[in-house]
C-alpha cells in the first residue's frame, strides 16, 4: 500500500521504542526516514462482506498477462563465442516480451483481483538473475512502457516514479525476509540501497506467491529517487556512471560495454567489470575510455606501492565511508556474493567512488560451504576481508581504515545491527505479512521438499536450509545472535591487517 499520513504518525510511535534510533551515517550527516513497509497498518484483517473463496491480501498485487507469448530468459544450456551462458530468447529474437502489467494497491483496506488498478501498463518482461534462473520460483524484470514503447516512469507502491523494476521471489529464503530486511537496513545506513516492498504475484492467472518489488539500481536523477547520476550536475567532463562486477553473462542485455580494468587482469574470479549506466543512447566511444580510464586509475592506486600516499591515496578516489558500511553490512551477513558478483560501483558527477548493496538471498548462511574456506558462511570468521579492494584498504596505516571500520561497527551494534534490533525486525516482518505466508508455501511446498535444493537445484543446501519459513527464520535468528556476538569478539583483528608487519611486504 502507498505511503500514507497515518504511516507517517504510526512510524514515529513505533520507533520510539527499539526502532527509533537517531543513527548518523558515516559522514555524521542525519539521514531521512527510510520507509519500512512492515511498520504500516493495518496488517490483514479480513473484509466482512466477501466469502472465503475471494483472494483478499493487504498485500499490493501484481497482475501479469503475457498474452500468449512465452517468457524468455530460461537457461538454454549452451554457450556463446565468449563462453558465456546463453538465454532463450523471443520468438522474434529480442530478449523481452511486451506484456499488460496492473498493480491493485488499494489507498484504504486490502486488495482484491476485481478491485480498481492502482496502475495500468504495457511493460517489457523476462526472466532474470543467474543461478536463480534455475528456480521454480523465478525472479523477473519490468520495464514499463507507453504505447508507443517510450519509458513509462510511474510510481509504485509508493516508490518514487521510474520505470525499471525487479521481481524477487524468496525461493532458496524460506525465511523469506532476507532482501527485505538488509536493503532497508542498508538504506538506513548508508546513502542508497534499493527500495522495496512485499505484494503477491499473478502470472497469466496463476498465483506464484510472494514476491518483492524492488528499485533496480539506476539512474534516477535529481528527482529520482535513485541514485543521482545526472551528467547536469556540476558540469564535469565525465557524466556519473554506474559500473557492476558479476560473473561475464547477460553481455546484450543490460549492460552498455565491458571495459578492461585492473580487477580483471589480476584474475578474480568472476570479475567481470562493465558499464551499467549510461545506456547505449548517451555512452560515446570516448566516453566509454574516459570511465575506463578513470576507473583503472582508481584500482591501481589502489592496488599500487603508493596506495596509502598522499599524491596516490585511496581516499583521493573513493567516498571512504560508502566503502566501510558496505563491508560491515556483508561482513556482517557473510555476504558471499558482495566484492566479485553482484558488486555495483557508481561515481556522480565530481564525485568519489561509492558503492551499493544487491542481492541478500544467499547471506546469512543460506549457501554451501566451500570445503576450502568454511568460514565462509559460518557464524564465526572474517570472510570479506580479502575481497576485492579490501585487501589493500585495511592495509592502510595512514587513514586506519581498520580503525574507521571497527569504530562504525560498534556504533552500528548499538543500533540497527543490535541483537534487539534485528531480532524484533524479523518477527515483526512475518506477523505482519500474515496468511499471506502460509498462501506462499502452499504455493511451493511441493519445491521445499528436504532434497530439493541438493537434487533439483544443485546448490547443497538440504541439510541447512529449513522446511518452513518458521523453521528458517528461527534458524536466521539465532544465527545472527551468533554472528553478532563473534563480530564483538574479533572485530579487533581489523587491525592486524593495518600492521606495516603484514602489508609492507606488498612494496617490494
């Protein structure tokens, strides 16, 4: 439901207790509200005057009518020239499909499938991620169109106009509060993480569960809501940009180039740099090697003798704070994916480096372990701290990055990483989503078998990965209580690494 006076009184109540936190963000600016869609009342009360056979949620709901056509983006098993996963396509042979989209986002009471849509569209469509795509439960991408197949910027859900969007549906997260609860915890923190709220999908008139709607990240402008990276600020030579590291897949389809940065060249695995933002229209040849040479000078400074000096710093080229919350957040969650895939980069116009969060769904221990590095996804361990860029900053004795980390640590668990905090933001989250649970795993029961995720899916989680979403969130729980209390424990190692003992070996 939309963002509502009454949310905005409610909000203010509710977190005066543990929610209300007057956390500054790294740069001890005050940070806006961020808007939590759990918190808004009232949950689902049943309407009086409807049966039982009536769907009635209090939840958006999404309604998709492919018209007949056949969704592209499914595995198609094969390779390119460049070894990289190749995708069904359309039947004309482009990557999307032109759909009708309806959103019924009811400003007062729950939602129906008669009800009036809040929002009518046409609306390009596809399967999208990368190992997800091998899910029953697949995610999706809009993009909304006019008639004359212009972008159509609207808002939805009470999220700020922009006509690009993704469709996540919680599958390998029975708890199904992952990407939820991290995207709003990082939007608290930092200074952008993506939006997101909860509704209930329809595709072609089937229920496919619960789902969330979420801000891909983009440009939105000065009036977006997004990331600003408007090539009208400031005047620079260089507009802002947006860069992703992920695995060399979806070449055509989202991404405007790769370019040839020093990430790459040193062989992380997976780390595929590429232009996301601007698009094809406005990324000229020139423009394209000016960002990869921007970038590149970045990395290597990083990566260089020089990279704690004064002329070649780190902190000449990167928002130093953006880079700390980002590392305590997937530290935090034992993030696997956070550094080599899944990685996004944006500098704005006369700017610093920066970078956002994506993609919760494996934290937390919710992915396999590597029988090299257990640690990896334990509750114990400091698994981030050789990740790409990483390894060299908390080598840096001149700025003390460990130091600026471990002190915004303990500043955060006194807040939104508290015990209390995160616990209470779980269970609120599913007693506010309501049947709207039960309605999911009945959808997909058949897919949570105890052998599906090692048999089907190929992805080992059988024997950790719970039956129910009240199995897995208690599992979550006390998995973040155990993680929280390691982090307290060690969080001090940070200044190992900053020790001239152990880096000073890199310059020679």
């Amino acid at each position: 439901m939309r963002n509502k006076i009454l949310f905005s009184i409610l909000a203010v109540v509710m977190l005066a207790g543990v929610f209300c936190m007057p956390v500054l963000s790294a740069s001890g600016q005050n940070r806006s509200e961020r808007y939590h869609q759990h918190l808004e009342e009232p949950g689902y009360t049943p309407c009086a005057d409807h049966g039982s056979g009536t769907f009635c949620t209090h939840l958006p709901i999404v309604v998709i009518d492919t018209e007949g056509q056949k969704v592209p983006g499914t595995l198609t098993g094969e390779k390119d020239l460049f070894q990289q996963t190749t995708y069904t396509t359309a039947e004309d042979g482009t990557d999307y499909i032109n759909v009708s989209v309806k959103v019924i986002d009811n400003e007062e009471g729950n939602n129906h499938l008669t009800d009036e849509p809040a929002l009518t569209t046409r609306s390009l469509f596809r399967i999208r991620g990368n190992s997800s795509r091998r899910f029953e439960k697949l995610p999706y991408l809009l993009k909304f169109v006019n008639e004359d197949g212009t972008d159509n910027d609207v808002e939805v859900m009470g999220m700020d106009a922009h006509h690009e969007w993704a469709l996540n549906g919680p599958y390998l997260d029975k708890s199904l509060v992952r990407n939820y609860m991290w995207y709003n915890i990082a939007g608290e923190i930092m200074e952008y993480a993506p939006n997101v709220r909860y509704c209930e999908v329809f595709l072609n008139g089937e229920y496919k569960g619960l789902y969330l709607m979420v801000e891909t990240i983009t440009n939105g402008g000065p009036e977006g809501g997004r990331l600003d990276l408007s090539d009208s600020v400031k005047g620079t030579d260089v507009m802002g940009y947006l860069l992703r590291i992920d695995r060399p897949t979806e070449v055509d389809l989202e991404t405007t180039r790769d370019i040839n940065v020093f990430t790459e060249r040193i062989g992380i695995e997976g780390a595929d740099v590429a232009v996301r933002y601007p698009g094809k229209t406005k990324l000229t040849e020139d423009l394209a090697r000016q960002i990869e040479l921007e970038f590149s000078a970045f990395e290597k400074a990083v990566y260089s003798y020089d990279h704690d000096t004064e002329d070649y710093g780190y902190w000449n080229y990167i928002d130093t704070d953006s880079f700390i919350d980002y590392w305590i957040i997937n530290a935090f969650t034992c993030n696997q994916d956070a550094g080599s895939a899944s990685t996004y980069i944006y500098k704005e116009p006369g700017g610093k480096y920066k970078l956002c969060v994506w993609d919760f769904n494996n934290s937390c221990d919710n992915y396999p372990e590597d029988p090299y590095d257990p640690s990896l996804f334990l509750a114990r361990g400091m698994p981030f701290i050789n990740a790409p860029y990483f390894a060299m900053l908390f080598r840096d004795d001149k700025e003390c990055f460990a130091e600026q980390v471990i002190e915004r640590y303990e500043q955060l668990r006194q807040t939104y990483l508290s015990d209390e905090y995160l616990q209470d933001y779980i269970d609120s989250t599913i007693e506010w989503l309501g049947p709207a649970v039960e309605r999911n795993y009945d959808r997909w029961k058949d897919a949570f078998g105890s052998q599906m995720l090692e048999s089907k899916e190929g992805v080992g989680l059988a024997d950790r990965n719970q039956y129910t979403t009240e199995e897995a969130t208690a599992y979550l729980k006390e998995w973040l209580a155990a993680r929280g209390a390691f982090m307290d424990e060690h969080i001090d190692v940070l200044n190992f690494y900053g020790h001239p003992s152990t880096y000073k070996k890199w310059e020679h």
